[in-house]
C-alpha cells in the first residue's frame, strides 16, 4: 500500500511540473516505479506492450539568411510546405539518426498538425506559432518541445542574426534514436516499378520559393537546391534524396496570418490526388491517397500496385493542384 501511495504522488507530482498541457516525457515517466495491479496469490501481471515510437519532428526555416542549414542531410523525410508570402519552410521528420545539432528552428503552421497525426505522438520542436493557434498545438497528440519549455536542448548561434540562428540539440530531448518503426508515413520501399519516363532534373515553385532537383549519376541520388542555389549543410556537405515527391494537393486559406496581416495557407494533406515521384534518374506518374489524418500516405502506380521509395532520405515537396 505505502509503495502503490508513493508512485500516486510522484505522478501528481510529475504532472503538476509539465506545463502548456505537455505530456509527459521519457525522463519523467522513468523515475516512476511501475504500477502493479495484480491481487495476492495470482500470477504476476502479464508485461504491458511496447509503446509505439515516436520519431522527432523539426520546423526548420530556409529563407536565404537561414542559409546554410545544420543536420538536415540527416533527416529520414523532408516536407517542404508553402507559408506566408508565397515562401516556404521545411518540416524534417527524425527517426533512424539523430544529428548532434539541427536548425535554424521556426514556427509552425496550423496545416503542421493534420501532417503529423500520422506518427505517434510526435516530437514537434518549433520556435514558437500564432498566438491563437497554440491551444491548438497544445490540444494536439504529440509533444511539444519549445525554447522556453526546453531551455537545455536549445542554443543561439553566433553565425546568424535572430531569428535565424535556433539550434536544437536532439540528444536532449530523446534519449534514444526512435528507430525505423517509428516513420509511419505509408512509404513502401523496394525496387521501382517498370516504366517511368527518364529525368534529369526538376523544379517546384512556389510564388516566392523554388526547389530544383538534379539527378546525380554518381551519387545514386537527386542533389537539392532552393531558390537556384545548391543546399549543402554547415558541415559543407550537399544534401540530397534517394526520392523526390511532388505532392499535388489543396492549398487553401487558413484562419491565421502573420503579423504582417499574410494569410497563411493551410496544406490539405488528407484526401488523394496525383503525384510525381522521382527516384533512379526517372519520373513516375502515380496517385496518392490518405484518407484519415491517423494514416500514413499510400502511392500507387497507374495499375493499382504499390509506388515503391528508394532507400535513403526522401523528400515531398506539396505543390498547388
């Protein structure tokens, strides 16, 4: 009795230390002792199933000042959304590596949150979002990781102006890399399927942002740039995908804008369209579908089967249908 009122008052205690109705974390729930509902005379209870992981998920800005990025090569998916003004920003999704630093750390959008009920209780490390749209995040099923929450994970640099230069330390925030198990996007990977039409290169734009992205021979892997110029990291290192996808979808106007009075628009990433994937220097014309925000996105050749991914880093870039 005296272990069961001990481990009751260290949740309420636990509970009371999180704030903006965050769940709590790994460091938290494990200095808890565990629970033991069995009676006297029976069988210990049965192990309680292992918990879906839950991958690490980044606003990373890429305006031209927040040029060059850190740990973005490291990423097992890239998302690349339209924001205010006709710019764009990248959601990096973390799971099987988790680079010592990552950023320059941005806001979210409200478009942020349907994107990201596919996984598990995300991670969701962000500089901050709208005023009127934090409840929002803060109602969402995922775990927020903000500057001012986290003070120890995150750090300003000294080769940028603010707000260009917010740094996430990643090993503060998890304390063990999510895994593979933990990308439940709907990506299948395997060999390409027969067809497809040959591809050096291609671009997406944006009313204020382009992506261009050129197949490399050598390296097996489409080379990144943005705006016209080669993305490379900090590190000087060339970020690059296995695939490329060109997400056709709804872009419509959300109920926020930016202080600048910019509406924001709002990224329909549920429902089904068409899509380009680009993997092993070919395009292919495929279709995609999601239709639940709990699910991942399915891509599927013009015959019905399965878009197969190259292995390796993949982008998506959502493109106005």
């Amino acid at each position: 009795m005296t272990t069961t009122l001990l481990a009751t008052l260290l949740v309420g205690a636990a509970a009371t230390a999180c704030t903006r109705g965050e769940p709590l974390d790994d460091k938290q729930r494990g200095d808890m002792p565990p629970r033991t509902d069995g009676t006297a005379g029976t069988s210990a209870p049965a192990s309680p199933a292992p918990r879906a992981a839950s991958p690490l998920v980044v606003k990373i800005d890429n305006v031209p000042g927040a040029r060059p990025q850190t740990g973005l090569d490291a990423a097992d998916v890239v998302y690349a959304e339209q924001v205010e003004g006709g710019l764009s920003r990248l959601m990096a999704v973390y799971a099987t590596r988790l680079p010592k630093a990552i950023g320059p750390v941005r806001s979210a959008r409200e478009s942020d949150l349907e994107l990201l009920r596919q996984f598990h209780k995300p991670t969701l490390a962000f500089s901050g979002a709208q005023k009127k749209l934090l409840p929002l995040i803060d109602s969402a099923p995922l775990q927020t990781a903000l500057p001012e929450d986290k003070t120890n994970a995150y750090y300003r640099g000294t080769d940028k102006p603010q707000p260009h230069n917010l740094y996430l330390r990643p090993q503060r925030l998890l304390t063990a890399t999510p895994g593979a198990d933990a990308l439940t996007t709907g990506f299948r990977y395997g060999a390409a399927p027969a067809g497809g039409t040959a591809e050096s290169t291609r671009t997406v734009r944006f009313p204020e942002a382009r992506f261009t992205f050129d197949w490399s021979r050598d390296q097996r892997r489409w080379l990144v740039s943005m705006d016209g110029t080669p993305t490379v990291t900090t590190g000087g290192k060339r970020v690059s995908a296995s695939t490329v996808v060109v997400q056709y979808v709804n872009i419509r106007k959300s109920r926020y804008h930016d202080y600048l009075g910019n509406i924001t628009p709002y990224t329909e990433t549920v429902g089904s369209g068409t899509a380009k994937v680009l993997r092993d220097g070919k395009a292919f014309d495929v279709a995609w579908k999601r239709p639940l925000a709990t699910g991942g996105t399915e891509f599927t050749t013009p015959s019905g089967a399965p878009m197969n991914f190259a292995e390796g880093q993949v982008w998506v870039v959502f493109a106005r249908a």
